[in-house]
C-alpha cells in the first residue's frame, strides 16, 4: 500500500484553505492532508482543522522553514507539496502521482499555464523566466518553471533533501537537489488560476526575487566551486593586468616604474587571482565528497513503488 501525504504550507489563508483542503480530499482520497500553519494572524488553523485536516504549526517564519518542518515531520510514500491559496488545480495531482510511480520518478513539477493575467502577473512571469533560465543554463535545463509551488516528491527525494533555505527561495534549492544528484524528473502542465476572494499574495517580486537571486549565486558558489571561483579569479586577473600593462609599457620605454601602488595593487589583484583559483580546486574536491554522500543517503531510500512500478495507490 502506498501512501501519500498532501502538504500545505500557509499563511494567512483562511478564505481559501478550506477549498483546498475538500478539493484534494476528492482528487486524493486516500492521502493524509497537512496543513502547517506559520503564525496566522487569521482562523486559517481553525478553518482548515474544521475541514478535516491535520493542521499543526511552525513558529518560524518563512515557507522555506515550513518546508523544513514537513519534510522533517511527515512520513509517507509519496508526498504532495502545494501552496494554500487555492491557485493550483487539485485535480491534477492524481496525473502528477501517477507519472511519478510509473517513472519511477524522485519528482513531477507542475508548469503553471493560464491566460489570467492576474493569476500570474507580468513581471512574476518575467522573474520567474529569468531566473529559470539561470538555473538551466548552470544546473541544467529540465524546468520550465522553477518557481512552482506544486510538486509530487518521493520519500528518497524529500529524506535527502537538506532544506537550508528560510523562505520562497526553497522552490529554487528543490529544483537544484533535483539536477545535482541528477534524480529522474518530469514536468506536467497544470492550470493555474486566480486567488480567491479574500486571499492575498505573500510575495514581494522585488524582494523575493533578489533573495532568489542570492540563493542561485550562493548554490552555485556551494555546488560548483570550480567554475565559480576560476570566474573570481579570471575577473581579477583582467583588473590586474588592465592595471600594469601601461605601467610595464612605460617601463620598456624609460626604464621608470613612477606608479609603484598601483604596481603594488596589480600584483595584490594577481596573488588573490591565484588565490581564488586554489580555493575553487580545493573546495571542488569537498563538493564532490558532499555530493556522493548526499547520493548515498538518497540510494539508502527505496525507489517509490520500487518493484511495482505503473500500479496505481492504493
């Protein structure tokens, strides 16, 4: 028997988590719905306890610490991950389950498709292109939308996933725990749909964004090393010699070094240039260290439906 927990993070949602919660009850049936609040200052923990879900709490603010708490929390089989404003659609999580058993797959990310401008706005489409693309062009290009909030996981994807992140930047540490340890995965277009009356959105484009942005530089400083400092160490490198070659070419003229400091200066730039290079081939070897034993954990963890594969849940 396979079993599946269906996980709703929420803040503030009380308008629209009692439809969620009945919308998955009919599309799963058989699963475990959770619903962790985060400090609402609104009934959306009586409202969704009211609906017959498991509600319990994370004090720590931030999605990417309720994630932490889930997956540290629930056990299951499969596990479900969708946000609580009522935007995704329910009846498309027994697709998403059922390609992930008959992968087997680690995860099934849901693409987002709608001609609702205010289900998804301009500028949250722009973003969110850019800083896909940013992420396939480093890690690999298998997402057409990082940023979703929906996705089916298995238990070896969810036990081996570290969550390190505090807030919406968690999609982006997913999406890249995924092409790191190069998990199979898919993609299924889902609809997308405007919030409900009552319901308003938590992210900040701005803000959010450039924390996004910040966590793909710090994941690619963390996962690749090597190409990270060698891209320090060549912008140095340029700085140094634009800053000597008149310097040495006044030098073959005169035979006169009249600009000692910024000599000085240059050959500091060069050294640290160096520097940078020996960093990144040194902390290159521990992230391959870190990286198989992040395999190894994941290999620890049966397959789902591991022997089965194309079953349906029971």
């Amino acid at each position: 028997m396979t079993s599946i927990a269906v996980m709703i993070p929420c803040y503030n949602e009380e308008a629209a988590i009692p439809k969620v919660v009945a919308d998955f009850r009919r599309a799963l049936p058989q699963a475990m719905i959770y619903v962790y609040d985060n400090n609402s200052q609104d009934r959306t923990a009586e409202v969704a306890r009211a609906a017959s879900a498991i509600v319990r709490t994370e004090l720590l603010q931030g999605k990417g610490n309720v994630v932490r708490r889930m997956f540290s929390d629930i056990e299951a089989d499969i596990y479900v991950l969708v946000d609580g404003d009522d935007t995704y659609d329910a009846a498309s999580a027994p697709k998403m389950v059922q390609a992930l058993l008959n992968g087997p797959l680690d995860m099934v990310n849901g693409s987002r498709i709608t001609t609702i401008e205010k289900a998804y706005r301009p500028g949250h489409r722009f973003g969110n292109w850019l800083l896909t693309g940013m992420v396939a062009w480093i890690f690999g290009n298998r997402f057409t939308d990082m940023l979703s909030g929906y996705r089916v996981m298995s238990r070896r994807f969810v036990k081996s996933f570290p969550a390190l992140s505090a807030g919406f930047e968690t999609e982006t540490e997913l999406t890249v725990h995924a092409l790191e340890l190069r998990m199979p995965t898919a993609e299924i277009q889902i609809p997308y749909k405007e919030r409900p009356l009552g319901s308003m959105s938590k992210l900040s484009t701005f803000r959010d964004g450039f924390r996004i942005l910040w966590t793909i530089i710090v994941l690619v400083k963390e996962e690749r090393p090597m190409q990270f400092f060698s891209l320090v160490s060549a912008a140095l490198a340029v700085v140094s010699i634009a800053l000597i070659s008149p310097i040495i070419i006044e030098y073959l003229h005169t035979g006169l070094v009249p600009r000692l400091p910024t000599a000085v200066l240059s050959m500091g730039l060069m050294i640290v240039s160096f520097l940078s290079l020996t960093c990144g081939l040194v902390l290159d070897t521990v992230t391959r260290g870190r990286r198989e034993m992040k395999r190894m954990r994941y290999l620890n963890i049966p397959a789902p439906n591991a022997g089965n594969a194309g079953e349906p849940p029971q």
